[in-house]
C-alpha cells in the first residue's frame, strides 16, 4: 500500500515551453501533497504544499506563478513549468499523506532537463 | 524554525557489520515525528523507519533500529548485519503536527563487500 506515481519519469524541453508534471496517489487518498525540488548530491528542497481543493502554500523564494500547482482531487496533483528555462532544470519529487503528523510518501521523481 | 542535522556527509560499512547514523533536531515543540528515509540511485525516496515522540519505546523495522533520546534531541539510526543493498542516501527528517516536513542534509552510506 501508499503508492504513489509520478509522470513522467523524464522529460526533455525547449525553453520557453511549459511542462506539467502529475502526482497520483494510487491506494489512498492524499489531502495533503507536497512537491520538492533536489539538485545532485543535496538534500530535498521543499517547494510546495498543496491541500485538496484549495490554494498551493508556497516556500519563500519559490515563484508561484512559475510552478503552478493544481490539487483537484485527493488522488491527484500537478505541477506545472511554466516558460521553462535551463535554470529549471533538476529532479523534482512529489509527495503525499493522508493527514497532519502522518507519513509522506513519494513519488519516483522526475527528471526535467530544458536545453 | 525546526532545523535537522546529520553531522555525517559520509559513512561506510562492512557488509554483515552494524553501522549508526546520526540525527539531532532543535524543536521547542513536545509533539512530533521523525523519520528515515533512505534514497537509493534509483532517487526513490523511502521510508525506512518512523518514531512518535511521545512514544518512548524506540521503533524497530527488521534490522533497522533508532535510539530516541527526546531530552537531548537525538534519532539516530542503527543498521544491523548490513547488507550490499543497504547503501543509499539517509536522510533523517521531522515533522510537526499540521506542518511540513524538515530534512537534513543526509547521510551518504556505502556498504563493502
């Protein structure tokens, strides 16, 4: 049990595209998912914290109308590149839970490069 | 802040050995949680073991073990009779009730043969 998908695993763009990313909890329902960012060799960053049916909390620093985050379902979570640049690139890592205090799961991540 | 400090870059081990991995967490909060998670190359995060802090009996998951000690803010983690698939990146992390998780920097453990 607590799996959870992430699609697509890699993803290849030019820049100035957008790129959305889903999260999907596949044998639970998550009302909470979080994304994170992580560069080679350090530690998750969190970007994120999305809860079903309301707005994305975003972390200082990160740019919410460039990662936008999209919660609809208890199942389902996305996030979205939007004019993608070099700069974007890295492994992006999402996760969820079904509550406060209680476990995270992650996805597998995804590997965004923008050339 | 919650901060969350594993003050080992690197650890290695002997296949069949035991090998400990630190953790200490600064928190002014009484209850909480703290987990490992373990992120093979694969960059699958996880979970290894997972200790609520009012609970003063140390979580145990086959050969892995922690040793809480709440008063001085310490989790670290024991690998027991290590094996070549325990190497991974170890990252300890704390979670407060209703707020978001806080990683360390991690713990990068190679296993030899």
């Amino acid at each position: 049990g607590a799996v959870v998908s992430q699609h697509p695993s890699r993803v290849i763009c030019k820049s100035g595209t957008s790129v959305k990313i889903e999260c999907r909890s596949l044998d639970f329902q998550a009302t909470t998912m979080f994304w994170y960012r992580q560069f080679p060799k350090q530690s998750l960053m969190l970007m994120a914290t999305s809860n079903e049916g309301s707005k994305a909390t975003y972390e200082q620093g990160v740019e919410k109308d460039k990662f936008l985050i999209n919660h609809a379902s208890l199942t389902l979570s996305t996030l979205t590149v939007t004019s993608a640049h070099p700069e974007d690139s890295s492994f992006y890592i999402c996760s969820a839970s079904q509550g406060a205090g209680e476990t995270q799961y992650f996805g597998p991540g995804t590997r965004l490069l923008v050339l | 802040a919650q901060t969350v400090t594993q003050s080992q870059p690197e650890m290695s081990v002997q296949e069949a050995e035991t090998v400990t991995l630190s953790c200490t967490y600064d928190t002014s909060e009484s209850d909480y949680y703290l987990f490992w998670y373990k992120q093979p190359p694969s960059r699958q995060m996880i979970l290894v073991i997972r200790q609520e802090a009012y609970k003063q009996q140390n979580a145990t998951e086959n050969r892995f073990s922690v040793n809480f000690q709440k008063a001085a803010k310490s989790f670290s983690l024991k690998i027991s009779d290590s094996q070549l698939g325990d190497a991974a990146m170890y990252f300890c992390a704390y979670r407060n009730y209703g707020q978001n998780f806080v990683f360390g920097p991690g713990t990068r453990l190679s296993v030899l043969p």
